[in-house]
C-alpha cells in the first residue's frame, strides 16, 4: 500500500493520505487517530523520495515553493486558531464545490484542441520575485521555459488551502497544484513537482503535533513510510516521462472524487 501510494502522489502531487488513511481505517480496522497520524509521516515521506529527484533533474521550482508556503502556513496557523467559529459543514460544501469547479476547467483544459499550452509572458511580481523558471521535458524531448501569472490569486488560493488544512484536518495537496496549474498557468509538471516539497513542510510542522498526543504508531508509521519512500522515488521518476495529458487523466477522476466526498459530507452524508 506505501509503494501505491507513493507512486501516487508523487506523480500528482497530492502525498497519498487519502490513498492511505481510507486503506487503514475502512479495510484494516485502524483506529483513525492512528490512521491520520500513519498518512502524515507517509506524506513527509513522499515529499522526502520525490523531492531529492525533482530537485536533481530540475523539475521543481523553489522560488515559488518557498513563496507560496508563507501563504499556506499564514492560512494554517489561521485555521487551527479559528477551529470552532466557522460551521464545518458550510466549509466542506463550499471547498467540495470549488473542487468540482476545478475537475470542470481540468476537463476542459483536456479537450482542448491547442494541447497543453505552456505560458511564457511577462508579469511584474513573476519578474520582481524571479518565479519563471525551466525545465526538461523527457515526454517531449525538449527544454520547456516557462512563465506564469495572476500570483495573488495563486496566493489567496494558498492561504485558503492552508485554512482548510487546519479547520479541518485535511490534506491540501490537491488544492496547491490547482493553485498553481490552474489559478497561476504554471505547466502541469512543475507544479506537482513543487506542490510534493511544500506538502513536506506543512506535515513536518503537523507531525510534531501528533508525535505528542501519542496518534504516532512506530509499528504502523515505519513500514509504511519505507514502502512510500521507494514508491515516491520510483513515481518520481515515472512523472518525468509522462504526458501532461496523462497526469491530467490520472487527476480529474480523484479530485472529481474529493470534490463529490466533500460536499456530500457537508449536508450530512458520508461516502
């Protein structure tokens, strides 16, 4: 199960948690604390495996990880302060439809006859900050130069994944590639190659927190990581040789998911 779910996530960028704590608790009868906490050292695992070879063969962009992270962790530390005020169930509704929203553009962008269209304009803060970047495509053959744009909207959509990571305790892998492939036109690659390092800095930060409340089991946690390092070196590795097309197919249908899942459990029902 590590290995599936590291190859996973390390392709889509999105850890593995909900791969891993569904698995744990619905077909091994895990208790879920223990479960949660299993799926965030296996999410620091992933980002660990998949990052020392993105950053070897340069497919992720650090500059814009560390950027954007400032606005996650704001909208984490925002969210864990504001547990209790807002209605959870209005918050699982309204990030389930903008999930949907976002499976909605995916589709359209995999449709589209242009292909996948690669930005390279100018933008002041892209200039300013020095976010363009470059990369080599191993599916293409060639060296992909890219640019990107409307980065405060990229921001805001960060901050609002860092709020919905700690007003509900899930996983905002998906929301960060979203941010970046769809809200900032950063190509499809990069940006689930990026999104692997900073889900590894937010659960580093949430490990601590279940290190201590004992929701940590080493005899769950240790096999699971090891089997998720190999499986995010090996998907890693698999990512490069893709076509967008394909990580793109592979993505609608689970974030389709999790936008469904989502807004059911907001108006009281559970899939």
């Amino acid at each position: 199960m590590g290995v599936g779910a590291g190859i996973l996530g390390a392709i889509l960028g999105i850890g593995g948690g909900m791969i891993i704590t569904p698995v744990l608790t619905i077909m091994m009868g895990l208790d879920i604390k223990y479960a949660i906490g299993a799926s965030i050292i296996s999410v620091i695992a992933t980002s660990s495996g998949s990052t020392i070879a993105y950053l070897k063969d340069d497919m992720l962009n650090l500059r814009v990880a560390m950027f954007l992270e400032i606005a996650t962790t704001i909208g984490a530390i925002m969210g864990a302060l504001l547990v209790g005020v807002f209605s959870s169930n209005f918050l699982y509704v309204l990030f389930g439809f903008f999930l949907l929203y976002s499976t909605y553009n995916m589709i359209r962008k995999l449709f589209d006859k242009k292909g996948e269209s690669v930005y390279t304009g100018h933008d002041p803060i892209v200039d300013k900050f020095k976010l363009a970047s470059t990369y080599y495509d191993k599916a293409e053959q060639k060296q992909i130069d890219y640019s990107m744009k409307n980065v405060p909207g990229g921001f805001i959509m960060m901050w609002a994944a860092g709020l919905a990571s700690g007003l509900l305790g899930i996983g905002s892998g998906a929301f960060k590639v979203i941010a970046m492939d769809t809200i900032m036109k950063m190509p499809l690659k990069p940006s689930s190659a990026t999104s692997n390092l900073m889900m590894g800095v937010t659960a580093a930060a949430s490990a601590t927190v279940y290190f201590f409340n004992g929701s940590i089991r080493p005899d769950i946690a240790a096999p699971l990581a090891i089997g998720v390092l190999v499986g995010a070196t090996v998907g890693a590795r698999l990512m490069q040789v893709l076509k967008p097309r394909v990580i793109r197919m592979i993505f609608i249908p689970i974030i389709l998911y999790m936008g469904v899942q989502m807004a059911l459990k907001g108006f009281g029902v559970n899939i």
